[in-house]
C-alpha cells in the first residue's frame, strides 16, 4: 500500500533486496487467489460467529439473497485485480524490498483474503445486511475505487512530465503534485484506499473486513503523515524552491 507512487518521498535505495513489482504482484493477484479458495472451498470445517458471518444481518428477504455474495466477490476481485495492473502498469518504484518486507506484505494480504473470502460464504452462516445498507456500501467501495484509480494516474503523469520546470527544483526531482484532491491532501490515494474499505465494511458488516478497514486506516494514517512531512520539509519556499501549500493537510480534507 504505502511503497508505490515514490515521486514524493523515496526511503533509501538498497541495492540488495526483492523487486516491488514481484512482490506487490504476487501480493495482489495471490490474495484473488486465496479469497475464491476461501470463498468456494468445499466441506470446510464449521467457524464460529464472530469470526465469520454478519454483525448486522438483515431478517428480510435480502438476508438470504445468495447472489449479493458473488457481487461482494467481484468488487473484492476488482480491487485487487486493479492494484495488480497497476503494479505492472503504472507505478515506478526505486528501491527493492527487504526479505522482511517481501514475505510481510503478501502474508499479510493473503491472511485477510482468506478470512474474508471464509466470512462471506453463505454455508458458514453469512447472511447479508440490509439492502440500503449493501447499495450504499457498495456504491462508497466504487467512489473510492475510482479515486484511488485517478491519484494514482496522476502521480504516473507527473513523474513522466520531463518538460515539467518544477521537476528538477530539487536534488530529489521530487514534485508538489497538483489538482483534483492533491489540493486538499497530499496523499489523496491514501485517502481513497480508506474509503473503498469504508464502503466495503458498510457493504458487508463482516468482522474480518472491519478489521481490514482498521489496519488499513492505521497504516495510511502513519504513512501520509510521514509523507506530509516530508513534503513540507523539502518544499519550504527557499533557494528558489516551491513553497508547500500550507492549507493542504495530510490525508483528510480540512480535518487531517
């Protein structure tokens, strides 16, 4: 999550290592693979509520709607399926990944694909939360996914503008991004990423994806403080250099 779109702050380069793009596309396409194992493995033992099922389950007929799990399945696959392309696609990275990194990240995403994948299944005891609260989610997951999708593009853009007379202002080539939500932020694909999860709890009310949603709310908000910081540092408006908006704020509109 917070190794791509280096053209703001870069951690240093090591010149040993595992490279990002092996490790975010094993990372991403595995956990598809493991949440449809999840998702349809047959005559899996019996998981207790909490672990699986819905906290907040409708009693009307959309309770016992059995299609609502596979759009559930197919917004999940989109997500990753689109951070997969997008490794290979677009994003630039600088350094490789240590052993620890490159284990961590696919072991972390692929654990929370399984539990999800076991959470959603209809014959472990889901059932689905009431329809407006599904919609809405639903609806809130692709607002997020279509964010997410156009910051990242825009860091793409700027790192291939090499006519861009603010690109090399500093040692770094670093850039102040600029439009859209990079007016309010200065991570607004963190930003996103949290309101895809946000929609996705709202759609599901499914422990493990909550739980997904707050690991993942706590490592952006670390990362995009990180990174905000380090954007004002280096842009401080001397020697010629940009001055970094002061109203801009790290991840949340006006707030954070």
């Amino acid at each position: 999550m917070a190794s791509e779109n280096k053209i703001s702050v870069s951690p240093p380069q090591i010149s040993a290592g595992i490279s990002q793009v092996l490790v975010g596309s094993v990372s991403y396409f595995g956990t598809i693979v493991v949440f449809l194992l999840a998702f349809n493995l047959r005559d899996f033992p019996e998981v207790p509520f909490p672990v699986v099922g819905c906290l907040l389950a409708s009693d009307g007929g959309f309770g016992e709607w059995t299609s609502a799990g596979y759009v559930l399945m197919a917004l999940w696959c989109f997500h990753f399926m689109r951070r997969f392309v997008e490794v290979l696609f677009v994003h630039e990275y600088k350094r490789k990944m240590s052993c620890v990194e490159s284990f961590g990240a696919p072991t972390y995403y692929w654990v929370f694909g399984f539990w999800v994948g076991l959470s959603l299944r209809p014959d472990l005891g889901y059932v689905n939360t009431y329809l407006p609260l599904f919609v809405i989610g639903s609806m809130v997951f692709l607002v997020g996914e279509v964010g997410n999708g156009v910051s990242h593009l825009q860091l793409r853009n700027l790192r291939s503008s090499k006519n861009n007379h603010l690109l090399y202002q500093t040692k770094s080539q670093h850039v102040v991004p600029h439009g859209l939500m990079f007016e309010l932020v200065s991570c607004p694909h963190y930003f996103f990423e949290i309101i895809s999860w946000l929609g996705f709890s709202l759609a599901t009310w499914a422990l493990s994806v909550i739980v997904f949603l707050a690991a993942t709310v706590v490592t952006l908000f670390i990362f995009g403080h990180q990174r905000h910081k380090a954007y004002r540092a280096e842009f401080d408006g001397a020697e010629g250099r940009e001055l970094y908006p002061p109203n801009r704020r790290a991840l949340i509109p006006f707030v954070f």
